[in-house]
C-alpha cells in the first residue's frame, strides 16, 4: 500500500494546542496515498480548492446515497475550481468493487477518487478518530481547503444522518465570495443575495457607517447591501 502523511511537524504543533485535530486556519495535513483515481498527493491540489469527505464504509446505503449526490454535483465544484475527494478507511478493492457497483446498480459513474485509507492514519491525522478507535464508525466529516492549503471549514455528521451537498457547495461559494475580506454573507446566503460589509471596530465609524443610501433605519451591527460583486 502506498500511504504517507506529512503531518508529523504539524501535528506536534497542533496536539500541543487543539489534542491533535486539525482546526480553522491551519494547514491541512498532506498525504500520498492509493485511490481509485490512481495516486493522489493532496500537495498537488495547491491552487484550486478542495472537499475532502470521508464515510465509515462502502457498500452502505447512507454513505451511497451521498456518494451519488456528489457524483451529480462534480460538473458544479469543477465550475468553482473545486475538486473532490472522497476518503474511506476501507481498501482499494473494495472502493473499486463498490464504484462498480454503483455504475452497474445505479447508473451512475463516480469520477473523483475515493482514497483507501485501512491503517486509519489519514483519519487521525485530520482528527476523524482519536488514537484509541478501533474501528470507523465515528467517520463522516468534510473539510474544505483553500488554494492556499489552510482549512477553511469542517463540517462532522453522526453515522445515521447524511450530509447535504447542497450546503457544501453553498458554503465553497461563499468562502471564495468572502475570501477577501470585503464582505460578509448572511444566513442561508446565495449568490446575488445582499451582503454585509464587515462591521467598524471602532466608535467614531459607528454613526458613518450608515451613511450608504436605503440603510439608514438598519442598525450599525446589520446592515445589508446590494451585492457589487454579484
């Protein structure tokens, strides 16, 4: 099996500060490992974004229910330069044996890797299961990288409730809306929707803030505006 993490830096690090998971802000930890897409290096996805999603088993009717779902929504996480990646502790063969079935049971092709990950070492590193877990059945959480390798949301979801995809695509869109710094995106926010600017620090920008046409009955902490980017 061809597996490394180069997280051992990063790890002392962060075991020191957070028990070990990774967190908001950090680096993502890389890996090298065997999926069914051929080898994949998380190092090489530098420059674009990335979900990184595991599920505690092939074959289960929770973990394929999502598995279609991002199957049909690729065309849309490539449109955002986003790249999936699907992470299971189970092994290459039965990654390949489950994509089959898939295919031939469902009709649907699932073209992003799934990563074969048996030693549970990707798992841990990203804090999916502490050092003590014998099996994998506390695996289903998403991680969303940013181009410049740091995490940018984590998302962790118990063994019977599956994920939305949809949400997870809502929430790649607005942290590349929001990444640099200009704006804010409220509730449930979607493309085109009002936004805010991010609130004044200090006491004299508090009255002047509102000074932008059609805010003046919103209070200084909530004030929507058109989106200019939109």
């Amino acid at each position: 099996m061809d597996l490394k993490v180069e997280t051992r830096e990063t790890r002392q690090t962060e075991a020191h500060q957070t028990g070990g998971a990774p967190v908001l802000g950090r680096s993502a930890p890389n890996f090298r490992a065997r999926s069914t897409r051929g080898t994949v290096t998380l190092s090489d996805y530098r420059g674009g974004w990335v979900v990184l999603f595991s599920h505690p088993a092939d074959f289960t009717p929770v973990c394929t229910s999502e598995f279609l779902a991002f199957a049909k929504a690729q065309p849309r996480f490539e449109a955002l330069g986003c790249a999936l990646l699907g992470l299971s502790v189970d092994s290459l063969p039965a990654h390949l044996a489950w994509v089959d079935a898939i295919h031939r049971d469902l009709g649907v092709e699932i073209r992003f890797p799934i990563i074969e990950d048996p030693s549970m070492t990707i798992a841990r590193a990203y804090g999916m299961l502490d050092e003590t877990a014998q099996n994998s059945s506390t695996v289903r959480s998403t991680f969303i990288i940013a181009p410049d390798g740091t995490i940018r949301a984590i998302l962790t979801y118990p063994l019977s409730v599956g994920r939305c995809v949809a949400e997870i695509e809502r929430t790649v869109r607005a942290l590349q809306h929001t990444a640099d710094g200009t704006r804010l995106t409220p509730e449930n926010w979607h493309p085109g929707d009002p936004v805010f600017l991010p609130p004044p620090t200090e006491t004299c920008r508090l009255h002047a803030s509102g000074d932008t046409e059609g805010q003046e009955d919103q209070p200084w902490y909530h004030r929507l505006q058109a989106d200019d980017a939109a």
